[in-house]
C-alpha cells in the first residue's frame, strides 16, 4: 500500500511524540494502520509525504542511490539573480559537502492553501518563489541550499516525489496510490 498525505505546517512525521507538550503527530489524520513515513518533511515543511507497509518499496522511494526526483516550490526571501540561480543549479557546498546540482527555476506565485500561522509579510524586503528540484534528501538540504546562495526559505512546500504528485489534495487529507 501507498499513500500520498498532503502534510501541514508544524506536524511531525511520526506517529508519536514524546515532548512536552505534545506536538500534532501523524496519529491524528485517519491514516491506515501499519504504515510509515517513507522519508521526512521537518515540522516547519509542508506537502507531499509518502506512507507505506511495504520496507522495499519504503527503501526504494528514499535512498539516494535511486535518485527519486523531490519538487518543492520554495518562497525565498529576496529576488533571485542568475547566478544565484546558476549555483544551485552547479550544486551548493554545504558543511556536510557539495550537492548534487538541482534543477531550478521562478515560479510565479503558486495557488496554495493559507498557512497558520502565516509567513511574516515584509514590505520592504521582497521575496520570489522557485521550483527546485533535487535528487537526494540531506537534513534540512533545501533551506540550507537556498541559504547558502543568499536566499533563506521563507516556506517550503514538497509537491512532488518521482511520478507522485500532491495534486488535489488539502493539507491533512491524503488518498491511497
């Protein structure tokens, strides 16, 4: 079984927490029992998220060695110049080493559903938004890449994984593959 589960802003992916006090888990959307995240979103990401029963199919969405594209449409604060574009293009070096090269370009404001709490509007600071995509999924790698070009994420929303795409569906709701 696959499941494709639009994630809101500020849940974990997991189905347990045990800070204090507790943060909205995956637990609390009417997912199928016995299924998993297959990768991550931080807590702060929204978007696409992929649940499976299944360690191989799991396994093969999420190792680098498959190279499984990831689309985000990323808000960034400032506007983008070529050759911010270009180095994330050629690959950022982060502390953990230099990137795959991603494909990126401006996306005009995309349509999505407000986020609560909303993005912290700036009338004198500009912002742009991107479709990047990468092939492998450090830690944070998007918002450290967009960093690192000058460019903080502002939101980050996941809206495709390979051939999957998170068309259609509202954050919390997901349907099954």
């Amino acid at each position: 079984m696959l499941i494709a589960f639009n994630k809101p802003y500020g849940v974990l992916c997991q189905f347990t927490d045990r800070s204090v006090p507790p943060r909205p888990t995956l637990a609390g959307f009417g997912l199928p029992p016995d299924v998993y995240a297959a990768g991550r979103l931080d807590h702060d990401s929204e978007g696409l998220l992929l649940l499976t029963d299944d360690g191989g199919l799991a396994h093969r969405l999420t190792d680098p060695r498959h190279k499984q594209p990831k689309t985000y449409w990323v808000q960034v604060e400032g506007q983008p110049d070529d050759a911010q574009l270009q180095a994330l293009r050629d690959g950022v070096e982060l502390n953990d080493g230099l990137t795959r090269p991603a494909r990126v370009e401006r996306l005009d404001t995309p349509t999505l559903w407000p986020r609560d709490p909303p993005v912290r509007y700036r009338k004198t600071v500009p912002d742009a938004w991107l479709a990047l995509t990468i092939s492998e999924g450090r830690n944070r790698q998007v918002r450290r890449m967009t960093a690192a070009v000058g460019l903080p994420t502002l939101r980050l929303v996941r809206v495709a994984i390979g051939a999957h795409r998170i068309d259609g569906l509202a954050p919390g709701e997901w349907r099954e593959v």
